[in-house]
C-alpha cells in the first residue's frame, strides 16, 4: 500500500477503491485496514474472489493496477470500459461507490469511462454511469476518509455482517454471542 507523502495525510496510506468499499461497511474495517492490519481470512477471501475472476474471465487481461486502483479488467470501445468481479450482490452500494471512485480518479488522469460490475456466479450485471454530483460526492467521501484513518482507532459495534468479517475475532475476540 503507498503511503502519501504530504503533511495533511503524512503516514497514512494513499485512498484506495477498497478503502471506499469500506467506507460504506464499517468505519472500523476501513480503520484497520488502512492501518495494515490485515488477518489471513481476509486474504482467503481475497483468494477467493480472484479464482472467481480467473475461471470466468480467462479471456480477459487480468488485473490492471493505477493509483489507488486494481481494475479486474478493461474492455475498450468508443469509451472504455472498466470492470469490478464480484462474488454476490450483498455489498452493492460498497461496489457501486468503488467503482465511481475508480472512474473519478481516471477522470482526474484525464481518461473518461464507464464501469461494469460483474457477477459470474449470478449470471448477471450492472452497468455504472456516473451521474450528476457523483464525483462531488466522492470527493466528499474521499475527505471524510482521511479525516476517519487520521483519527483514534474506532471501536467496533456489532451488527450481523460482524459474522462473516475477517475482523471478527479481532474486534470481539471470536465471541459468537456479542449483540
Ligand atoms: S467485525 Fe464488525 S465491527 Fe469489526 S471490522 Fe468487521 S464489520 Fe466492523
């Protein structure tokens, strides 16, 4: 993960899609995560999702990485074309935002796009236009970001995604029975 370099954000990691994603889940996970406390079922998780994106799209060139950004893959047209794999449609306004966050910073290079989040297991997908205010908003998303990793560790609040988190038995010491 980089790190940035100016005194507003010294220390602290660059603002990735991932850390958007966890933005929309759980302020503690996003916390963590940009702190580098990974745990191996994340990687698992991770893992997972890659042999998804292998076996269904072994056509495709794999993985392209940008500032900030891993894009599973490209297609090109009039206008290219950007696209998020994902395992199930659980997450789907984190996935949204991801992949607008994906499409501002391409902007920001000059580079304009749309964006295709894919679900192989679900046969389906979902075509993402930014919108009027859109990147305002993520411009606001981003700011609010930096503020929160900047800031104290924040303490964990149950809810029921807790279960499948790779962060669980950090953040309840693996206690089934919290909430
Ligand atoms: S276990 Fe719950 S509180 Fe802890 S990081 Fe995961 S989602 Fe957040």
């Amino acid at each position: 993960m980089g790190r940035t370099s100016d005194v507003r954000g010294a220390g602290l990691p660059d603002i990735t899609g991932v850390m958007i994603s966890y933005y929309f889940v759980c302020h503690t996970k996003l916390w963590l995560f940009a702190h580098n406390i990974t745990l191996e079922r994340e990687f698992d998780a991770v893992r997972q999702g890659k042999e998804i994106h292998e076996n269904s799209y072994r056509r495709e060139k794999k993985e392209i990485e940008l500032p900030g950004m891993k894009l599973d893959f490209v297609r090109k047209g009039d206008v290219m074309e950007i696209h998020e794999v994902k395992k199930s449609k659980k997450m789907t306004q984190a996935d949204r935002y991801q992949l607008l966050y994906y499409l501002y910073r391409l902007r920001g290079m000059g580079i304009e796009a749309t964006g295709v989040l894919n679900y192989p297991l679900l046969k389906d997908t979902l075509e993402i236009i930014p919108e009027g205010g859109d990147f305002t908003e993520i411009a606001e998303i981003e700011e609010d970001i930096r503020r929160i990793i900047a800031g104290p560790y924040i303490e964990p609040r149950y809810r029921k995604i807790c279960r499948k988190c790779a962060y669980f038995e950090f953040c309840f010491g693996g206690d089934e029975d919290e909430g």
